[in-house]
C-alpha cells in the first residue's frame, strides 16, 4: 500500500511539472505583449520598454520560467501585472466564492441525479424510466449559459425573488451569500446532474444483470430491497469517479457562469487576465485548477486501493 | 400668507424632498479597471471610474467637451507661447490630508515624462523641457515651442495631479483631490466611494457610489431590468435599447464618444498603397448599412477623422458616397478589373465584429474578396498595430482630438504625408482660435481627399439609467462616469 502510493506521488508530481511546462509554454506562445496591451495605441516605443523592463519581461523565457515556479513551491505566486498586487491574494479572495460555488453545485446535481436515476433503473423501460431520460437528454443538450439567462428571466426579472447578478460576499451572512449562489448553482448542477443521472441508471442496470443479484433474489429479497441493498451500493463505484471529474468541471465551467452572474470567483480572474494579458494571474490561477484536479484524482486513486486491494497490484 | 409662511412652506417642502432623495448610486460599465492609476495605463476604464472623481488635473473636460480651469483657476500664458504659469486653487488637499501644492504639480508632471515613465499618453507632455515651482501655489511650465494643445493636454485623465506621499500605492488606493474619496476595491465585483467632506469645490449631491463592472450583454440586460443597478453607462446591447426607452422606469441617453470608427488601410502595402484603389474602398462602404445593421441605428456618419460634435469638425461625406459603379471603375483604372482579395482582421467590440461582417459584403459587390479574422485585443495590438501585418481592419480611435496620429508614418496605416505633417507642426504653433480652425479644417480635408482610410462612423455610447437619475454626461469627450453633477429628483 506505501509502495503504491509512492508511485502514484512520483506520478502525480512529474504531471505537475508537466502541466507547469505546457501551461508556461501554451502562454508564451499566445501572440500579445502584455505591456504593450497595458498602455494601449498612444503609447510610445520608450514608455512600453519602461514598463516591459518593471514587470520583469525582459528576462529570458527558461529564466522567467524557473522563478515562477520556485516562487510557486515557496507561495509566491507573483505580482499581476495590470493588478499591480500578490496573485496569491488575489487567489485567496477569489477562491471563496468559485470552490462554494462549485461545491454547492456538486451537492444539487447529486441529490436531483441520484434519486432520478435510481428511480429510472428500477422504472426500466416503463414511463418513468422514459421520460427521466428524455428530460436527462435535454439537460445534457441543454448549455447551461443559456440555462442561465432562461431561469434569471424567470426567477430574477418576472418573480424577483432573486439578484439577477452579484454576490454580497460571505460578510453579509451565510444565507444572503448562498441565495446569490443558488440561481448560478443550479444552472451549473443540472447539466451535471443530467450526465450524472443517466450513469447512475447504466451503472444500476448493469449490476441488476449480475449473479450476486440473482442470489441476493434467490435468498428472498424483493426486487426493491435488492436493489438498494447491493445494486447500488455497488454502482457508487463509476458513479463516484465521474463525480471527481465533475468538480473539476463544475470550477472551470464557472468561466462562463460566473460572467453570466457576475460573480467575482476564479473564471471571471481568469476571463479578466487573459483578455488583459495578466500573464502571470492566468498562469497561476490554471496551475492551481490543475493541482486541484491532479489531487483530487491522487486521492480518489488512493481511496479506490484502500478499498480494493486488487486495484494495488494492476498499477 | 405672509412672505414668511411661504418661505416656511417651501423650505418644508424643500427638506422633505431632500429627505426622501437617494444619495447613493451603483453604476456599471462594461470592462473593469485592471488598477487604479490613469497616470500608468491605457484602459479605459481607469478613467470611467476615477476621472474627476477621485482624480483632476490643472484643467479638466465638461460633459460638452470643453476644457476648463481644474486645480489651477487661472493661467497665464509668455509672449511667444512657451512659458504657461498656472495659477492653483487655495485650500485643495488629497484625500489623505496632504496639502496640493505646486510641488505636487511639479512631481505629476517629471515623474510623467521621465525617461522610465510608464504614463500611456506620455506624447502629452513630450514639449514640455521644465516645470519649475515658483511659489507653493504658482507653478511654471516652459515648453520648447508654442503648442495650441497643451491646456487640452493637461485636462487627459493621464495628466492628472498625484502626489509623491501616496504614489507607492497608487495602482490600488487612488488618492487624489477629487470630489469622491475612493474607499474599496473588491477585485472583479466593485469599486466604492464615498463623498469627500472636505472638497474645494461644490459638495456633490451623491454621498456614496459604487461601481459594477458587467460585460456580458445579457446580463448587463437582467442587472438593469431587475434594478441592480442604477445606471448602465456605455451599455452593450443596442438591441434591447427600445425596450428601455419604452419601460417608464428608465430613461435612455444616447450620446458621442471621441471614437472615430474607421475601416484602416495599410497605405504602406499594396494595394493600398495606390490612392485609386482606397478611394474605391472608401465609395464602396454604405455608411447606414453599417449603422443601422451592426449598431442598431446608433452612430453619425463621418468623412473623416474627427469628431463631428467638435466645432471645428468640416462635413466630408460627400467626397466618399456610396456609388459600387464608381468604385469598379476606380479598381479597374487602378489595374484590378477583377479585384484582389486581403485581409480583414476584426478586434472583439461589435462595432468590428458586425460591422466587418456588413463590409466584407459591401467590399465583394465590387469585386474585393477579404478573408476575416477576429483577433483578440492583445492579438490586435502586436499583428496589425505592432507588425503592421494586415490590409484591412476596423477600429474605433477614441482618443479625444487625436488626428495627429496621421502625422506619423510609423502608426500602423502607415500615412504620414510630409504635407500633412507640415500642417501638424503648424496647427502645434498657432495658438489663435481661428488659425487653429483653419488649419484643422485643411489637415481633415487633407486625409479625406487622400482616402487615407474609409471613415465610417462615430461611436456612440447609450445610457440606460433609472428615472429619476439627471446628470450623467451625455457625450464622452473623455471616458468618464463624472458622479460630481448627479442627483436623484425623487
């Protein structure tokens, strides 16, 4: 068990240097001098040298490379360029509203997908089953920007019962916080939830096809206590790791919700720096996504091998 | 009733109606500032949310764009034109408690024409060879040559008065001498600020404001409908404008900005290089079509590149109509019967995007092919402004004033006649109004005979903002949400 989790920490930290490699190489190549971008149309040759020369763009690619990154591994992400202030800070401050977000939506996509898909498994072939998934096919065909702009229509501009944009900041209370998070969540989760329903109804169908379900008939259970019994707990296993992939997919697609609602989360420093060029805020805010996916999918790994020794020996 | 219960009644009224009035605000923009100081970037939005706000400078703009005293009330002006002595307001203090002095003005100005400046506009104050403090409230600024420009220079919000205590920290606390105090910045959310109890000037009637920064077109549309904002300044959805104008709870202004928005040429590249061939461009464009399809009827034509709300801007439409027959005709004599194809290369605002979309057509019904590419800003800024590597592309040049930009050959459409250049040094000479009108007269005339680009529309700017809101400019001549005249009437 140590040995295989010391390989997959040897995995996990040479894709970090990878990651760290391309995301560097990825932005040094997007055409636009940041400097240039900073001071616009009037400015003169001289001016854009000056400011290239205080924001450390003179240095060479390899050089500018390595004191990102050890300044990473000692928590100094850097200084934004049109911010003009700690990216670390920036992150920090950031953070709060997209990982509550995120986490928020993770919670709503799995309490409509589980019931729902359990429901259509045990419903098979039946009405229920048939328009769970005809609603789950127009979820997952659905974009949830435009879902987005749908429920703000109804729920902010007709019934006002919601902000249509903003978030008051977690200073205002935790509820007032969670009600401007509520609308942009659920426009994120119910996408989710429509994949995440429709693996829960595969992953259920194909253990109720299985021996031990047979047996578990055999030894009297009824159709419904089997399948809550050992059907599902048993279809948890794809069910979980595509709900690892989610959160991860949650924070990013917050790019777009979060511009949809106005809110000051991590996408919308993304969106921001790379229209601004804040090449240093776009490099650290994606390193961090991809550390937090990286570690994320370890831990998942680990768990998976604590659980089921078989798994420790194929990897 | 006495004289006096009538003044009793009215004061009453008085009162009570300023009781029951809103003083505070929440205005959006589209972009957020990327900091805090106009004195070290080009965005904009710097200037939208600061400029005579929290900021001023020896002279400032009015909404209609005229330049008048700012800090210093008076100024008076050597013989030849090259020693301006400005005289500063008494009292004026930063918003940190330090005094404005003439020092300050001194410091403002080195430190933005310094060799290691980073100030975006720092043209503006290339002539100017001392600043010399005369007394703490009189300060001399020598030039090295008359320029008819220089009290319009020192009203751009890149030549506003900072001082050396607080410029450490300038990018993210403003402090300036302006009516509001800059109180918080919560990145990528808002700006707020708040009155300033001690201002030289007239107390603003708003005591608090806080600025949103709201870029996506639908949910600039869902802020202002569900009331989250007070007032939309530059609004991005001209299509939802007439429901607005419609809806009894918002009133909708619809101004002019400084910008020119022009279908550049690279004069330095064949084909453009060849006069025949722009003048074709130019007859090819349908300036309506262009407004009334991407702008949804928002823009006034214009002939060239000046701003058609300025006084001294000259009428030119009629040397570039739209006549596709003539057009044809000028490529043939030019040597293309059958057209070429070039590029058209769009930056993001919808004014390029849409409007590039109409040009590309109107350009292939008289033989000209464009391939398009929609570039990002920074993408735009290194290609086309940078490399100069485009034939065409459409821009919008919202400086105010800036049709000096074709005196340099190097700028990316690459003009600068020696001729034109001439009437530039000239117009930097004379000081007199009606010199000066004639000769911007023959520089306008000049660029639109040389069909220097095709000259398409200036840009407006809509205000959506609640009914009882008066004050907000209605033109830009300068980006700025100018909060010191707004007040709330109900």
């Amino acid at each position: 068990m140590i040995r295989f989790a010391l390989r997959r920490l040897i995995s996990l930290t040479l894709s970090l240097i990878v990651a760290s490699i391309v995301i560097f190489a990825v932005i040094e190549i997007i055409p636009g001098d940041p400097a240039a971008f900073m001071l616009g149309v009037n400015a003169r040759p001289d001016t854009v040298a000056a400011l290239r020369e205080e924001l450390g763009l003179t240095a060479s690619a390899p050089a500018r490379y390595l004191a990102w990154v050890t300044g990473m591994l000692t928590g100094d992400f850097g200084t934004s360029y049109t911010y003009k202030t700690p990216v670390a800070g920036m992150i920090a401050d950031r953070i709060w509203v997209s990982f509550p977000l995120a986490i928020y939506a993770l919670i709503l996509s799995t309490l409509i997908a589980f019931p729902a898909g359990i429901y259509a498994a045990a419903r098979r072939g039946r009405l229920g089953d048939v328009s769970v998934m005809a609603a789950t096919q127009l979820g997952v065909a659905v974009p949830n920007f435009w879902f987005a702009m749908i429920i703000v229509s109804i729920f902010s501009l007709k019934l006002g019962w919601f902000n249509a944009i903003g978030f008051p900041g977690w200073d205002a209370g935790f509820w007032p916080a969670i009600k401007a998070l509520t609308l942009p969540a659920i426009a994120l989760a119910l996408p989710q939830a429509a994949i995440l329903a429709r693996v829960m109804r595969s992953s259920l169908l194909d253990m109720l096809n299985e021996d031990f379900m047979r047996t578990a008939r055999a030894k009297g259970l009824s159709r419904r206590q089997a399948l809550w019994r050992h059907a599902v707990r048993n279809a948890m296993i794809p069910v979980l790791t595509i709900l690892g992939l989610q959160f991860a997919f949650l924070l990013a697609g917050g790019i777009i919700i979060e511009q949809v609602f106005y809110l000051p989360g991590l996408g919308r420093l993304i969106f921001q720096s790379i229209q601004a060029r804040d090449l240093i805020v776009v490099e650290s805010v994606v390193m961090l996504l991809v550390f937090t996916v990286i570690v994320v999918n370890f831990a998942v790994d680990i768990a998976y091998a604590a659980v089921d020794p078989r798994l420790r020996g194929r990897r | 009733m006495t004289i006096r219960t009538t003044l009793t009644a009215s004061l009453l009224a008085l009162t009570a109606g300023m009781a029951a009035a809103q003083t505070d605000i929440t205005v959006a923009i589209q972009l957020e500032p990327p900091n805090l100081d106009p004195t070290g970037g080009a965005a904009q939005a710097i200037d939208s949310v600061l400029y005579s706000n929290v900021f001023e400078g020896l002279t400032r703009f009015m909404a209609d764009g005229s330049v008048v005293p700012g800090l210093a009330h008076s100024w008076d002006i050597s013989e030849g034109g090259t020693v301006y002595t400005f005289n500063l307001r008494e009292g004026v203090t930063f918003h940190d408690g330090t005094t404005m002095d003439a020092e300050d003005v001194k410091f403002s100005l080195d430190r933005a024409r310094a060799e290691d400046s980073t100030n975006a506009q720092k043209g503006l104050f290339a002539g100017i060879t001392d600043v010399t403090v005369v007394d703490p409230l009189t300060v001399q600024v020598t030039l090295d040559g008359p320029n008819g420009m220089f009290l319009f220079n020192m009203a751009w919000g890149d030549a506003v008065i900072v001082a050396p205590e607080s410029i450490e920290t300038i990018a993210s606390n403003p402090i300036g001498t302006g009516a509001f105090v800059f109180d918080e910045w919560v990145q990528g959310d808002r700006i707020e600020m708040s009155r300033n109890e001690s201002y030289w000037g007239d107390a603003p009637a708003l005591e608090s404001a806080t600025f949103k920064f709201i870029s996506d077109p639908t949910a600039a549309f869902a802020a202002v409908m569900a009331e989250d904002v007070d007032a939309f300044v530059g609004f991005p959805a001209p299509e939802n404008l007439p429901q607005f104008e419609a809806d009894p709870r918002f009133q909708v202004l619809s101004g002019n900005t400084e910008g020119e928005t022009i279908l550049a040429m690279n004069n330095g590249m064949a084909p453009f290089d060849n006069v025949l061939v722009r003048q074709a461009v130019s007859l090819a464009i349908d300036r309506d079509a262009i407004i009334n399809g991407a702008m949804f009827g928002q823009g006034t034509p214009i002939g060239t590149h000046f701003a058609p709300h300025n006084p001294d801007y000259l009428d030119l439409l009629e040397l570039s109509p739209h006549d596709p027959e003539r057009a044809r005709e000028l490529l043939a004599e030019a040597g293309f019967p059958d057209g070429f194809t070039t590029t058209l290369k769009l930056p993001p605002p919808s004014y390029a995007r849409r409007g590039g979309e109409i040009i590309a057509s109107q350009l292939r019904a008289v033989g000209i092919e464009t391939e398009i590419t929609n570039v990002e800003w920074a993408q735009w800024l290194e290609e086309v402004f940078g490399n100069k590597d485009y034939g065409l592309t459409i821009v919008s040049h919202t400086e105010p004033m800036d049709i000096g930009i074709y005196a340099n050959p190097d700028y990316y459409f690459q003009y600068g006649d020696p001729a034109f250049v001439a009437i530039m040094d000239e117009l930097n000479a004379t000081t007199d109004p009606e010199g000066r009108t004639a000769l911007l007269h023959d520089a306008q005339r000049m660029i639109s005979e040389n069909y220097v680009n095709g000259y398409l529309f200036e840009l407006a700017i809509a205000t959506v903002a609640k009914a009882g809101l008066s004050g907000l400019w209605l033109n830009q001549p300068t980006a700025s949400v100018d909060l010191t005249g707004v007040s709330w009437s109900n």
